[in-house]
C-alpha cells in the first residue's frame, strides 16, 4: 500500500489575515456581494466565506444589522437618484423633441411663405461658389 497523503480537491490550506477577512465581511454587508462571488474572489470556498460571516455576525450582531440596514439605505438612496435623474433626462428629451419640431415647422411655413427651398435637398451637390479650397493661389 502506498503510504503517501492523497490531495483532495478543494481549496484547503488557505489561511486568510485579518485584513482579508474584515474585506469580505465589508463587501458582503456593504456592498451586498454574496458568499460564492467572495469565494471565488478570494479563492476559498463558500464554507469559509459563509463561517467568516456568521461569526462576524454571531459577535456583532448590532454591527451586522447597522452595516446590512447602511448598504439597504445607499441601495435605496441611490434608486431615488437614479429614479430623478431619469425623470431630469425625459423632460430634457422632452424639451429638445419640442425644438425640433418647432424648427421644422417653421422651416415649412417659411418655405410655403416665401416659395424657396430651404432644406438641402439629398441629391444635390455642392454649390457652385464654394470650391472648398482656402482661397491661396
């Protein structure tokens, strides 16, 4: 028989510090990022992200409830900002629809008023005036 260990699949023997730990708790409850991302992130398993987080909030549970309450308050702040700037950007669209057809039709009472065309037609080339040189000889 062979006396040898035998390595078993997993991510074992990978020993966290403090300050590793402490980012996983903060991008967990802070940023909302879930136990497998974490996992894969810092290349341990789920167990030990899913441990790392139980014990934080098994020994500061009021801590845990502020920091999961702040990340639901920013996420819900920010939605609202979110929500006001799309409204800002409608009313813009809005507005600039307006212009637009505004200009338009008073281009067309202007050439119905005068009977000239003011719109450059797509078929048509340049003007004969222009030579699109800088005028040197």
């Amino acid at each position: 028989m062979d006396n040898t260990k035998r390595k078993t699949k997993g991510k074992q023997g990978i020993h966290l510090s403090p300050e590793q730990k402490e980012r996983i708790i903060r991008l967990h409850f802070l940023e909302g990022k879930s136990q497998a991302s974490l996992a894969r992130e810092f290349g341990v398993t789920r167990m030990t992200t899913n441990r790392i987080i139980r014990t934080f909030a098994a020994e500061n549970d009021k801590s845990a409830l502020f920091m999961k309450k702040d990340a639901t308050t920013s996420e819900s702040e920010e939605i609202k900002a979110l929500r006001k700037e799309n409204m800002e950007l409608r009313k813009k669209l809005y507005n600039e629809t307006m212009r637009a057809d505004f200009y338009d039709t008073m281009i067309d009472v202007a050439e119905e008023m005068f009977g000239i065309e003011i719109r450059k037609k797509a078929d048509t080339g340049q003007s004969k005036g222009c030579t699109g040189t800088s005028g040197t000889k």
